[in-house]
C-alpha cells in the first residue's frame, strides 16, 4: 500500500516525510532520475507518474500526481549516470 508523502526540494537535497518519518536524500548521491508510469514491482499508476531516483546501492519512487509531473520535470529533470564506453 502507499503512503500520502510530502515532497520538498532545495539545489542538494530532497526531503520527504509524512506522519510515520522524515528523510533526506542529498542530491550528490543520486545518480539516475526518472519518471515512469509504473512502479519497479511492474504496478501501473493511472493517474500521475513515479519519480524514480537511484543511488549506488538504492531506489526511491514517489507517485506524483498529475498536475505536479510538469513541475517536477522543471526542478528535477530526467538524468542518467553515464557509463563510459569500452575500449574495442
């Protein structure tokens, strides 16, 4: 089941809480961002998009609702870490 979690966001860090807890993520650790309609269990959201963010060892997903996606993508647009290419 999810939790209703209250989003915010500076240049380094992300915050998210709700009535459970609170925690941060610092924004240097992340390393992808990505917004899919599903959530990484293969859950389909009808309604808004999942934030992804990964780090070296873990993953984070927030459900956005519809009318915050557009924003989000503004203040925290899609990336992906990237892998340097092999010698051949």
């Amino acid at each position: 089941f999810m939790n209703d979690v209250a989003l915010a966001l500076t240049q380094s860090t992300l915050f998210y809480e709700n009535s459970d807890m609170e925690a941060s993520i610092d924004l240097d650790w992340v390393r992808e961002v990505e917004y899919d309609t599903e959530l990484a269990t293969g859950l389909a959201i009808v309604a808004g998009k999942v934030l992804r963010l990964r780090s070296h060892s873990q993953m984070f997903e927030f459900v956005l609702p519809q009318e915050h996606v557009s924003r989000w993508h503004m203040l925290l647009p899609p990336r992906r870490l990237k892998v340097a290419a092999s010698a051949t």
